[in-house]
C-alpha cells in the first residue's frame, strides 16, 4: 500500500476520533450544568424547609450563576423539553421560573438576621409586666429590633424578594409580608410597655427614696440603701453589735452597715459600709471560712 494511501486512510479516523472526543466534552459539560441547575432548586426546597433555622445557609451561591447556566445550557443545544433532576424534576424551559424563585428567596434571606432578632425579642417582651426586673430595658429593645425587622423587609421587598412564602420557624410560621406585621406589632406593644415599665419604674424609684429620706438618710447612705432595695419594700443590714434590723430610721443613722453572705462552699462573705455622716468612708469585703469569724468581724 502506498503512502499516499495510507495517509487517506490515518486523516478520516483522526477526525472521527477528535469528534468523538468531542461530543463527550460536551456531553459532560452538559450534565455538569444540569446538575449545578438542579442544585439551585434543591437549595431553594431547602431554605424553605429550613427557613429561620439557618435556611439561608442553602442559599450561597449568586442568583445570576442560575440564568448564566440556563444560557450556557441553551448555547450547547440544549432542548427545553430536556429534564432537570432535583427534588421535584422540572423540564429546562422552566428554569427561568426556578432562577427567579431563587433569587427571590435569596433576597428574602437578607433580611434572616433582622428577622430572628425580632423573633427572639418578641418572645422576650410578651412575657413581661411593667415594673418587673428587665421589663423597660428589654420592652426598649423590643422597639428597636422591631424597626429593625420592618426596615429590612422594607429593603428586600424593594429589591425584589419573595414576601408571599411561609417561613419555616417556630409557631407562628408567617410569611415575608406577615412577618412585616409582626414586627410592626412588636414596635407599638413594646413601646407602649416601655412607657408603662417606665412609670412603674419611676414609682418604685420614688417608694424606696422616700422609706430611707423620710427616715433622714442622704447622700451616699441614702444611695446605698436605695441600691439593695429598689423597690422600697425593705432591706435587712446589720448594724453595730452585727444586729440584724430592716427600720430605715436605725439604717438612717447607723455609723456602719454590714451585710453577709453564705457563699455555695460554706464559706461567708461581708461587706462592711463605714460612713461620716451620710458620706461613705470605707467599703471593706473579706471572706471567712467560719461563720462565727464572719460574725466577730460583723461586730
């Protein structure tokens, strides 16, 4: 056979073989961009499943790398009647459909972080009653993180998100739009509990100044006292002679007031205020192992 022969022969299988090899690139390729575009839906299914539990973690990827392999798919010659496998399997020429429900729930999922927030603090605030312990400052809070949560749906509304879906969450499970009238209530509940918790504040304020100024205390006994007895309902110390007494008038004039504590080991603790008038002096803590050393020192 001659080389002229040969060489005819070597040139067509070449050729088939390159686009062979070809075709399987593109295969490839193919099946890779389908199994990224599936993938944008199951993260989709899966921050609604999730929802406030840490769903917007399924949702890392840019929206626009969805329609950027939407339209590679479609430049390899990809039908649109071609199947997308995900959990609910979809023909391609509803992937813009799929792109656009995640972009929208991404969007959504900016706001995840004002949201719980509220969330939290509502949960906080509906359990307190004006003049309790925390009430103003927590009630406070409610409104701020109310504002918060209603501004960040207000930002991603704006941008195009998703405000008509059920986020997965603790009772009650509400919508974007719903949760925007949630924390809208949270703000006025809060304030308003923050106006009353303030005034009972005030009051109980007023009650515990007035027990020990009555009695004759100023300055810094009367700021003492006050502090281990806002609400002005009493307080025991120990005067001279470590005699326990809660009489604001004996409180009033006591050159020195102690006060003492069994610590969780057994041990005690005091803290002994010496005053000059009405004018703190000293402020002195020991510890003690013994109770009866706790008590000399008391003395």
């Amino acid at each position: 056979m001659s080389r002229l022969h040969l060489f005819a022969l070597i040139i067509p299988f070449v050729t088939l073989t390159g686009a062979a090899h070809a075709d399987e690139a593109e295969e490839e390729k193919k099946q890779e961009l389908l199994k990224e575009l599936g993938g944008f839906d199951n993260n989709s299914f899966g921050f609604l499943t999730d929802g406030l539990n840490y769903g917007e973690l399924y949702l890392k990827a840019p929206a626009a790398r969805c329609t950027e392999v939407v339209a590679q798919l479609k430049a390899l010659g990809v039908p649109p009647t071609e199947e997308v496998f995900s959990r609910e399997s979809f023909l391609l020429r509803k992937a813009p459909e799929k792109c656009a429900r995640y972009a929208g729930l991404k969007l959504l999922s900016e706001a995840f972080p004002a949201i719980k927030e509220a969330r939290s603090n509502a949960n906080i605030v509906k359990d307190k009653k004006p003049g309790e312990a925390g009430t103003t400052m927590w009630s406070t809070e409610g409104v701020k993180t109310g504002k918060a949560c209603v501004d960040a749906l207000n930002a991603v509304e704006a941008k195009g998100a998703f405000m008509d879906v059920i986020i997965a969450s603790p009772e009650p499970q509400l919508t974007g739009a719903q949760t925007r009238t949630f924390c809208e209530e949270l703000i006025k509940t809060s304030a308003a509990l923050a106006g009353e918790s303030k005034d009972a504040d005030a009051a109980r304020k007023k009650k515990a100044h007035d027990r020990y100024a009555k009695a004759g205390a100023k300055g810094d006994r009367l700021e003492w006292l006050v502090y281990y007895d806002p609400d002005g309902d009493g307080f025991t110390w120990y005067v001279p002679g470590c005699k326990a007494t809660d009489d604001p008038r004996a409180l009033a004039k006591a050159k020195v007031l102690t006060q003492l504590w069994e610590n969780p080991d057994g041990s005690w603790r005091v803290r002994k205020l010496t005053f000059k008038g009405h004018k703190k002096a000293k402020d002195v803590e020991r510890e003690f192992e013994k109770k009866s050393d706790a008590y000399k020192f008391c003395k």
